[in-house]
C-alpha cells in the first residue's frame, strides 16, 4: 500500500515581514469520497473508481454484486444510518444490498439482506 504524498512548509524566518493569516494548510488526507477517487489518487485509479477493502470486493463478488450496483447504492440510497456496531462508520441501504462505509469512502462491507 503506497503512503499519499505530504507537504511539508517551512517555518517563517524570525524578523519576516510575512502575514500569518495568508497560510493555508495543505491537506494530507481526502475529506469526501468524491476528493479520494479524484484521478491520480493512490494507485492511478480512473474517477469513480470504488475503493473497496479485499474483503469487501471478494464478497461482492461471491454474491455476484457489481461496481455499478454498489455505487448507486451509495448514490441514491434508500437509508442511511450510523454502523450500530461502529459509529465512525456509515451504513448505506439500497432495497436488499447493504454497503457499510469508512469516512474516507473506502467500502468496507458489502451485505444482502431479505426486503
């Protein structure tokens, strides 16, 4: 797994005439999904690109559960709530299929359930 790129800044130098309130943070971490699978990020992915952890996509492939069907689940979805089991964590619901995702968009479960 590659690490994202950080950016360091120097610290002014004593004595600088230089305002404070011009600086602006770089982000080290994506804040949305849309911002994690922005082209170029980690791996070179195309936009759009589901990240997803192995066992997220080896049970959505087992169940025969496509990219497509798990976006629009949580594009358009049915409910959404907090993981009762994990706060953190959000559950997406969208008629039978469940998807249960990180802050950072990363799919981290993918369910059937009966309607």
């Amino acid at each position: 797994m590659t690490a994202p790129e950080l950016t360091f800044l120097a610290a002014p130098t004593p004595g600088s005439d230089a305002d404070e309130d011009t600086y602006e943070p770089t982000p080290v971490w994506p804040t949305s999904p849309a911002r994690a699978a922005a082209p170029g990020a980690r791996g070179g992915r195309a936009a759009g690109a589901l990240r997803m952890t192995r066992g997220a996509r080896e049970a959505a492939t087992g169940m025969k559960v496509s990219d497509a069907d798990i976006q629009r689940c949580l594009d358009a979805p049915d409910d959404v709530s907090p993981d009762p089991n994990t706060p953190e964590r959000t559950r997406f619901r969208r008629g039978g299929l469940v998807v249960v995702a990180g802050a950072d968009g990363m799919v981290l479960r993918v369910q059937r359930r009966g309607r």
